[in-house]
C-alpha cells in the first residue's frame, strides 16, 4: 500500500468522524431546543398566574378587610385618603380611572358611600364585581331623636340607615366574608387561600367580640357621649347607651339647646369622659367637658387612619382593642 494511499484512507475515516460529531451535535442542540420551549412556556404561565387582582376599595375598613382576605394576591388601593373624613368625600377622575381598570370595588354600603351608585353606573369597566360588604347585616334606623331648636320640634336630617356597621366586631366579620366570597367569584382558582385568610380573621373577630363582652358587662356605667352617633352597632352589642352630641354625621354642628340637653345628661349621669375622633374637631366635646367637670378622650370609628397610625402597623382589631380599654376606664 503506497503513502498517498493511506493518506487517502485516513481523510476519508477522518472526515467521516468529523461529519459523524456534526450529526450528534445537531441533534443535541435541537433536543436542547424542544426542552428549553416546554419551560418557556411554563415560566410564562408561571408569570401569568402570579397576576395580582386589582381592588378597589372606598375607605379604611374596607381597605384594611380587602388586604387581609387578598394577602399577596391582591394590590389593594384605599379610595379615601388616609387622615380624610369619608362622609361627605367624593371621587376624584384619577379614582374612576382606577375602578375603570379594576378587577374588585368593595365598599361597606348602607348609606355610607352616598356616590356609588351614580358612579358605577358610569362606569365601561363591564368586568368589574362590585360587593356591599354590608349586605345581609341587620342595620340600625338612621334617623336619630328630634330636638328643641329655638322652640320648634325638628327631626335631624339623617340617611335611612346607620352605616357604621363595622364598628361590631360580629357585623365586621360578616363584612370580611362578602369581600371573601367576592375575591373568590374574581379569582376561583384561588378559593383555598381567600378561605384560609377568611378563617383566621374570622377567629380572631370572635375573640375580639368575647373580649369586649366580658370587659363591657360587669362595668357599672353603661352611658357614653360620643361627638357623633358612630357606635351604635357596637353599643347594641355589648349593652351600652350612646348618646351623641351630633347626629350620624360628624360635620353638623349641634343647636345650643342639645348643648343643653347633653349638659344636663352628663352631669345628672355623672359621665366622666366625652368622646371625640381624631377626624373632626374636638370643641365641642371639649365645650361640654370644660362645662360638666369630665375629661375628652379619642374614641376611633375607624373611619379613617392617620399615616402615622398606619405607619406603625395599627389596624382594624388593634384601634377596637384601644378602643375597649378607653371604655372600660370611663365606665368604671
């Protein structure tokens, strides 16, 4: 066998080797491509299934509710500011923006957001779920007691109904089961984990409702002065007289013979504290205590937090346990 012919040998088995490597290679990378495809696609489904629902809801408690059934699964936003008075606030565009793309609007009802009903019926958001939290809560006639007002008999203008029906521990637990129960019909897929925030929260209502009977009945006093009748949910629940110096709505200001009046049931009642909120002015709580001899305390509704009370991680069931132990220090 000559050189050349050996040297031809070796070409050919070398070029084969080398074609031979080509094909193997070939065939890994284009294995490597159909595998890689498989988890691409389920990164994005991944990705797609971590899209947190956007909620809407229309001020502090209903905010506080939402973010605890929706954990980590929810971007909740508050309507009305922080340190704002909801009663009379309204909606801003940048609010109907927001609900335009909005998955959930939760709002307590009962009165208490005179404005959702025109601006939900302006919305296109046709996929937004809108709940009432309030729904299936026995609420309070809201018109309060007429008053002598410079020798006339007038009923105080009032809605319908009392809103104030989170101030109940019991009713505030009904309320978190409708914002439940609406996350659910929003996102199904994820039903286990709003049940389970549903029921942890739920246990922790009854403890706070346990609490607040046990402290509040043995108390010898049972009447409070309250700048605005906010609590009388809480005060049919646990056996208390409220009597306010307004009516439901703390931006009235009060005749002077209800100053009179109110006067005169502190001192034949020995009321020794009058409770103010941090939202309104507290004058004329400090009037009538500066009158009769008592001291003013806070007494929160809840109706909104400040920044700084949200900064330092206050909720819903922290402000009613500070609540409880301002009661319970009057009504001794």
């Amino acid at each position: 066998m000559t050189e050349n012919t050996i040297w031809r040998i070796y070409s050919i088995k070398t070029l084969r080797a080398l074609a031979m490597t080509a094909l193997v290679s070939a065939a890994m990378l284009t294995g490597c491509t159909r595998a890689a495809a498989p988890n691409l696609a389920a990164k994005t489904e991944a990705m797609e299934s971590k899209k947190m629902l956007k909620v809407m809801a229309s001020f502090y408690p209903m905010y506080d509710f939402a973010a605890k059934i929706g954990g980590d699964k929810a971007e909740v936003i508050t309507m009305v500011p922080s340190g704002t008075e909801p009663h009379d606030w309204e909606p801003a565009a940048a609010d109907i923006r927001n609900l335009e793309e909005a998955d959930l609007f939760i709002y307590s009802g009962a009165g208490m957001e005179h404005w959702v009903d025109d601006v939900l019926a302006s919305l296109d958001n046709k996929d937004l779920i809108s709940v009432e939290a309030s729904e299936g809560v026995a609420l309070r006639d809201g018109h309060r007691h007429s008053h002598e007002d410079e020798g006339a008999v007038e009923p105080e203008e009032e809605g319908q109904y009392d809103p104030h029906v989170w101030l109940s521990p019991l009713n505030a637990e009904k309320e978190m089961e409708n914002i439940k129960n609406a996350y659910i019909k929003a996102d199904p897929d994820n039903r286990d984990y709003y049940e389970a925030n549903y029921e942890l929260y739920a246990s922790r209502f009854a403890d706070l409702n346990q609490k607040f009977k046990d402290t509040l009945s043995s108390l010898p006093n049972k009447d409070i002065v309250v700048s605005h009748e906010a609590f009388g949910y809480l005060c049919d629940a646990y056996g208390l007289n409220q009597v306010g110096i307004e009516g439901l709505s703390p931006d009235s200001e009060p005749s002077p013979a209800r100053m009179a009046e109110i006067i005169d049931f502190v001192r034949a009642n020995h009321v020794r504290v009058i409770f103010f909120e941090e939202l309104v002015s507290p004058k004329v709580a400090e009037t009538i205590a500066k009158e009769t001899g008592s001291s003013v305390q806070v007494l929160n509704p809840l109706e909104g937090l400040s920044d700084e009370e949200l900064e330092s991680g206050a909720d819903y069931f922290s402000v009613m346990e500070e609540n409880l132990k301002r009661l319970e220090a009057a009504l001794k």
